[in-house]
C-alpha cells in the first residue's frame, strides 16, 4: 500500500520568514494530494490540494508543489505570522478526494516572534 | 464544505466496555472514513463505510473490535469493543462530499480515555 513520508517533524521560524514541508510518496497511481493544518484540539482542517495533472497551486500564502517524476511534493508558506503555527499533515491518494487518504507523520511548525 | 456533526465529542469509559461513537452529515454522500489518532501521532484510516455493503477495514483493525454500520447515505456510527487504555485516542469521521474527486473534511473528531 501507500506509504507517505514528511519532513522535518519540527520546524521552527522567525516570524515573516518562509517555511517548507517536504513529503515522498511510494505508489505512482496516487493522483491526489492534500495538505491539513490541525490546531491544538481541533479536527484537521483542508489547507491546500494538489492533483497530480498541476506542478504548482498557490493560495494566498500557502503554495504547493508537486514532482510527479520523484513522487515527493511539498508546503510552502511565505510570510509567515503566529497563527500559522500548527501541525501540518500532508496526505496521498489514488482516487481523489473521495477515496482513502494516507497520511504523512505530521510537521510541528512553531512561528517565534 | 459540508457539516460533519460527530458525537459524543469526548467520554472516559472502563476497561472492557463498548463506545458507539455517531458522524452526522449534512448531505449525502457515498463514502465515509473512519480515521484513529493517538495522542501526539498523525491519522491512520481504520475501515470506510459504504452504505448498503459491509465496511472495508484496514491492515490491522478488524470488525469484532471496530464494527461500523451505515444506514443510509448520510450516517454511520463506529463502535470500539472491549475497551482497553491502548484505545484511548482521537477518533474521526470524514467524507467527500461530491464523489470521487472533492475533498474530505473532518469531523470534530472523538476523544476517547480508558481507565
């Protein structure tokens, strides 16, 4: 089955600096990548997708990038303010939205004043 | 998105006892997931439940502990059987609502302890 890895389990930043979250990826048939944010006692929440027919999506300040060819896509979040600090979760699968997700270990990121 | 209603949002049970945990949705949808979090790790998929077939369980996680129903296109319930303190998590239900290619959402998710 699937198997998803992420980096680095933490991660700290200066207030205003960018911040990235590399996640690899083991089946070539995943066509659907999400990234969730989760708050401390809060449901994970859908922060940006990606699918695997787009190299690049960008929202705002949150981007995501994805290299079908190496199979690992990545987060990344410019100007980066308090409130972005969470648990970042990046998922994979094979049949969109609507089917199984497997998730990566998760990525702690702290943004310091 | 959809509201994903999941109750009860938190109990403590004894050891050996049985929680139904219940994941109300707004609108219908085909498939709904059933997802374990323990404390401090990331989300792993226990079984999706599609209505009017049996549910379809992960590696690792079986109906006589995890027996899950779903009645109709916008309910399910999951039940935890026999309740010991390796259990205590996080559990959540989610859905996609639109088919295959929209994006799931999450409940409030149920935190579950054992004495």
């Amino acid at each position: 089955g699937e198997n998803v890895e992420q980096h680095p389990s933490t991660l700290s930043v200066q207030e205003g600096d960018s911040a990235v979250i590399k996640c690899t990826y083991s089946d070539s048939a995943s066509n659907y990548f999400p990234w969730y944010k989760q708050e401390l006692g809060k449901r994970p929440q859908l922060i940006i997708d990606i699918r695997s027919n787009v190299g690049e999506k960008k929202d705002q300040r949150i981007a995501v990038t994805l290299n079908k060819t190496a199979k690992h896509f990545s987060l990344h979040i410019t100007e980066t303010q308090p409130e972005d600090s969470a648990v970042y979760f990046c998922a994979a699968s094979t049949g969109g939205g609507g089917n199984k997700l497997t998730f990566g270990t998760g990525t702690q990121l702290k943004v310091e004043l | 998105s959809a509201v994903i209603s999941q109750k009860p949002s938190r109990d403590i049970c004894q050891r050996g006892t049985s929680l139904t945990i219940q994941c109300q949705v707004d609108s219908q949808v085909t498939m709904m997931f059933w997802y374990r979090q323990q404390p401090g790790q990331s989300l792993t998929l226990i079984a999706t439940a599609n209505q009017g077939s049996e549910a379809t369980y992960e590696s690792g996680f079986v109906i006589d502990k995890f027996p899950i129903s779903r009645p109709n296109l916008t309910f399910s319930t999951l039940t935890v059987s026999n309740l010991s303190p390796e259990d205590s998590s996080i559990y959540l239900c989610s859905v996609g609502v639109g088919g295959g290619n929209q994006p799931q959402h999450f409940g409030d998710g149920t935190r579950l302890s054992i004495l």
